[in-house]
C-alpha cells in the first residue's frame, strides 16, 4: 500500500508525497506547464530546447559529464521529456541516496544557465534527434506531431512541434533564458516523491533547495480548435516500404468524467494480443506485424488512435480491415462477456500502477499539474470506477466517439492516388 500527502511551499510550490515502504527506490519528478502549446509561432521547439539545456545549466557542476557522472556514482537513473501541455525531469535511486537525489534535481530544474558553448552542442544534438522523424527526402514525417495538428490546431501540419533545423538554429541564449523564467516559477511546477522514504526528512530538503524559487506564472495555454464537421485527413508522401498509418477520433479530455469508458474502449479495439484489431487484422488477415489502439490525452482535450504499419501492396486491405472493426463496434456494440473481460483487463492493469513508484509518481504528479484536483483520483478509486461500468454508458460513448465528424487519418508512405482515393471513400 502506499501513503498519499501534499504539502504547499510558502513561495506555492506544490510537492506531493507518496510514501511506499515496502520497495527500495525513490522517484524524484518535477513537471512544469511548460511545453509547445505555450510557444510562440516564431520560436516552435524553445521548450524542447529547453528541457536540453536543463543538463548542462547546473550551477554545481561544471557540464554535462559531471552531472551524468554524479548520478551514476549513486546507481541512479535520469529521464526527462517534453509533451504539447507539460515538461519533466525524474530521478531515480535507491532510497539510500535520497538527499543526494534531490539535490541533483534541485540542480537541474533550479539551475538557468545557458552559456554559449553548452547551446551549440546541444543545439547539434537536438538536429540529430529530429533527423529520426525526417525522411531520406528531407521532408517532415512525424505522424504524432502531424495527428496533433490536424486534429486541434489551426495552420500548416507541416511544422515541427518540436521546430525545424531554421528554428532550432535562430534559438539564443536570451530566447532560453526568458522562455525558463516565464515557466519555471513555483506555481506551474509540481514535484512529487515515491517511493520508499521518511516523508520529514525529504520535506525539510525539499524545502531548504526548492523554497527560495520565486517568480509568478503568466503563461496563456491557447484553447485547441476543437470544432469538426466531417472527417480530416492527410496523405503525406515518403520514400519507404511500408506505409504507416493513425486513425484518431476524438473524445475526451484527461480525468474527465467518462475517461475510464475512454480507456475501456481503447483496449477493447487494440490494447492486448487478444484485441479486436489484433485478432482480426494481425492474427487473421496477417496484414500487420502489430497494431495498436491508445487512449492520447490532454487537460482539455483527448482522442482514442489506431496506429499500425503495413506495405504499400495491403495499404486499403488494411485500412478497410480497421474501418470495418470500427463500423463494427459503431453499429453492433459490444457484448456483456466482452466487457466483463476488458472490465478486468483494465483494473488490474490500474491496480499495477501501484506497484511503480515512477508509475504512481506520474500519476500524481500530472494530475496535479494539469487539474489541481481538491481530492486526488487515486489508482484504487479508478479500478473501483471500472467494475462500475454498464455496457449501456458503453454504448453511449460509442455512439458519441466513433463518428465520421470525429475521425481524423493520417498516413505516410509510398501510395497510388487510387488507395488514396479508396481510403477516403473508407472514412466517410
């Protein structure tokens, strides 16, 4: 079992505290509201950027290397990662280098240095991160950023959400500087503590480093286009053998009310080998090596995507394939067996979170960042929401989700016009 508390700074940070005493490792994590929904049109990649530089800007140590160095002296393990809506940086050790630990994070999120040097190196490394979603053309072919797009922004798809070569090297040290300390102030970060720890002892840390961090937020989160009328697509044109493509329809936002049928929903069609999609267009047709269904959301928005590769030769076998098993659930529902079984797929896979102090962590840590809940919605309370379900509130949110004014495509590949044309005639 684990303990949950939250303590408020006097300069309003918030720090949540979850206390797992019957495990070795602590997690250490902070989340900032920080990410490319807040950026400017001019500077899209700046908290990407960011999120780098936060590594070698300590005030400690001298670069990069001696940080590293420091948290392989401890056995520890180093994350970080920027989304649309928020950025984190997680430490992981065992829990008797707690103080060490946190210092070390204290390090990288309070440090705010970007010397010139640093910027240049980190600016090579992040052109050679972005060469992973640019094809042997040159063109941009990330199908998460352009799905992102598609479906909530207005403007080109085209644009990197995390900037091009040109934006990556117009960035300066003035242009980080300003961007870390709009952000990074006391109350658009969480931190959270999991794991096995003596919950005074991390406090009274926490406190001496993160208490004398000062600035007041002042960033504006644009609203997303949210309004469709029909379906949308894209069709982006790539030298490669396979041809990889996302079906999204839109539904609903991060801990809204009827997420948990999100999450149902989502394993029904592709969340485990014995899914719909799995079974019908893996195991039967044998057009895919795999095939997935996720549940991507946000504070104020969400989606349930299908993402799957194949070649060029089975592109609309294996789109009409996906689309009928859509149709499908649409118009035929699902069975009280079908839902009995997800029903218990799904809790004990939230039941498992309590078992990860990185899981519980982002748990926590995300949900007070994004909505600040006055009541926390534990892990255990969800499992519980799960057995709760009808298949008539099922139903319901089939009906509401997987409709034509919802559904947004996106592929990438080698395709004739005639399987392009084919294709969309399949969304419609």
């Amino acid at each position: 079992m684990y303990t949950y508390s939250k303590e408020v700074l006097t300069n309003g940070l918030r720090v949540i505290y979850i206390e797992m005493p019957h495990i070795h490792s602590v997690v250490m994590s902070a989340y900032i509201g920080v990410g490319s929904r807040y950026e400017e049109e001019k500077k899209p990649g700046i908290s990407h950027f960011l999120e780098h530089m936060l590594f070698r800007g300590t005030n400690r140590f001298k670069n990069s290397l001696e940080l590293f160095q420091a948290i392989d002296d401890i056995g520890g393990d180093i994350d970080a990662y920027t989304s649309p809506e928020y950025s984190a940086a997680i430490i992981q050790i065992h829990n008797k280098h707690i103080e060490s630990g946190i210092r070390i994070l204290g390090d990288i999120v309070l440090g705010g240095n970007f010397r010139s040097d640093d910027i240049e190196i980190e600016r090579r490394i992040i052109q050679e991160e972005m060469k992973q979603f640019v094809d042997v053309k040159g063109d941009y072919v990330c199908i998460d950023d352009m799905s992102f797009s598609l479906m909530w922004k207005d403007g080109s798809t085209e644009i990197p959400l995390f900037g091009d070569e040109k934006t990556i090297a117009a960035l300066r040290a003035e242009d980080l500087n300003t961007h870390y300390k709009k952000f990074f102030v006391p109350g658009n970060m969480v931190l959270c503590v999991s794991g096995n720890f003596k919950k005074d002892m991390v406090s009274h840390y926490v406190n001496e480093i993160f208490g004398n961090l000062q600035g007041k937020f002042s960033g504006l989160k644009p609203p997303l286009k949210t309004t469709q009328t029909e379906p949308r697509y894209i069709f982006k044109k790539s030298p490669s053998q396979t041809i990889g493509f996302k079906l999204c329809h839109k539904a609903y936002p991060y801990k809204h009310e009827k997420v948990i049928l999100m999450l149902l929903l989502a394993d029904i069609l592709g969340g485990g080998i014995s899914s719909r999609l799995s079974l019908t267009v893996r195991e039967k047709l044998g057009l895919v090596y795999d095939i997935t269904c996720y549940p991507t959301m946000f504070s104020d928005v969400g989606s349930i995507d299908i993402y799957t590769s194949t070649k060029k030769d089975n592109f609309v076998k294996t789109t009409k394939a996906v689309m009928d098993e859509v149709h499908k659930l649409f118009h035929e529902g699902i069975t009280e067996q079908e839902l009995n079984r997800t029903e218990e797929r799904v809790f004990s896979q939230t039941q498992l979170v309590m078992d990860s102090p990185l899981a519980m962590a982002s748990w926590f840590g995300i949900e007070e960042l994004l909505i600040a809940p006055k009541i926390p919605d534990t892990p255990e309370k969800q499992a519980q929401k799960i057995h709760d379900i009808t298949l008539e509130a099922v139903q319901n949110a089939i009906s509401e989700i997987f409709v034509p004014e919802k559904r947004n495509f996106i592929a990438v590949g080698t395709y004739s016009w005639l399987s392009k044309k084919h294709t969309i005639s399949l969304l419609k």
